[in-house]
C-alpha cells in the first residue's frame, strides 16, 4: 500500500468521502475504496487524492484540480476516467489499469513520461507533451481503437488501431 495511506483510518475516509461527495461506496478491509456509481471530484481544489479507490462502476472525474500525480486513482474504472486540466507530469504505476469508456488526461501541459496506460479503446492525450504517436508505442493495448493528439502529422502502425485524431487548425481523423 501507498505510504500516502497508511496512517488513514477508516472514519479518516468516510469523513472525505463524504465532504467530496461521494455516494454509494464500501471501504473494504484493505481501507481500498469501491464505489457503485460515479465520482466526480472536478473542481475541488484538490492536491492529491487522499484515499485509494479500487474499483468505481461509473466515470471517475479529477478534473480542474492541481493534481500532480494518479495517486489514489480506481485500478478498475467502468465508465470514463477523466483527468483534464490537472499538473500531471508522469502516467506512471498509479494510472488504471483497465477503464471501460474514455482514458482522458488532455490539457495536463506538463504531462511528459509515459510508463503506463490503461486497457481501454480510446486515449485523449491531446494539450500535453506528448504529441508524437512513438512516445505511446511501447504502452499501448490491443483493445485501443482511437488516440486523440495534438499534432499536424502522425505516422503509426498498429492493426487493430482504427483512428488518430489530430487536434491542431483542420482536425480530421486519420487513418493510420
């Protein structure tokens, strides 16, 4: 466990839990919380994510806070996983490992190390440093179909990946 978590105590979670709002969840004995529903922590001023979530059945929203990290972040999210406009510099051991909608990190502008990305079919990375589809090479699933980047050009080679869109003047999608 996070060293981050291991001074938490269980009233500790439910008391943040539920100042941020969040409905329908069990705390497992591990302290690992699971929620049956969406999350939605957008715009809370947040630093970082104080409790661990394991797996939330709906979108899982951290967007619009100074989030430097993905720590505390679901391993399993059912719905889209949504982390727009935060400080992230690194996807790294703490991003998800599987997300059922969307993986979204768009407009983290320091966003540059990739060690990581979920299984998932469609990745918005557009508005970081990453905006060359080599970078993501190494890190991509079978099951991505769609990588929204921010670049004029593009060149990849995967068969099973079925569109880029490139965000910058003429967007369009493009085959790859």
């Amino acid at each position: 466990m996070n060293k981050l978590f291991e001074y938490i105590d269980k009233q500790r979670i439910i008391d943040w839990l539920d100042s941020m709002g969040v409905e329908n969840y069990t705390i497992n004995k591990d302290l690992i919380v699971d929620v049956k529903g969406d999350v939605n922590l957008r715009n809370k001023n947040l630093l970082e994510i104080t409790v661990q979530f394991g797996v939330v059945n709906g979108d899982f929203i951290i967007s619009y806070n100074e989030l430097v990290s993905l720590t505390g972040s679901p391993k399993q999210i059912h719905g889209d996983f949504i982390a727009t406009c935060n400080d992230i510099k690194i996807l790294d051991e703490n991003t998800p490992d599987y997300v059922g909608g969307v993986f979204c990190v768009n407009y983290n502008f320091e966003l540059s190390v990739i060690k990581k990305l979920p299984n998932c079919k469609v990745i918005n990375i557009g508005g970081t440093q990453i905006n060359d589809y080599k970078i993501l090479q190494g890190y991509l699933n079978n099951n991505i179909t769609t990588i929204y980047l921010h670049k004029k050009t593009v060149r990849a080679k995967q068969d099973n990946l079925k569109y880029i869109k490139l965000s910058f003047n003429n967007s369009k999608l493009v085959k790859p």
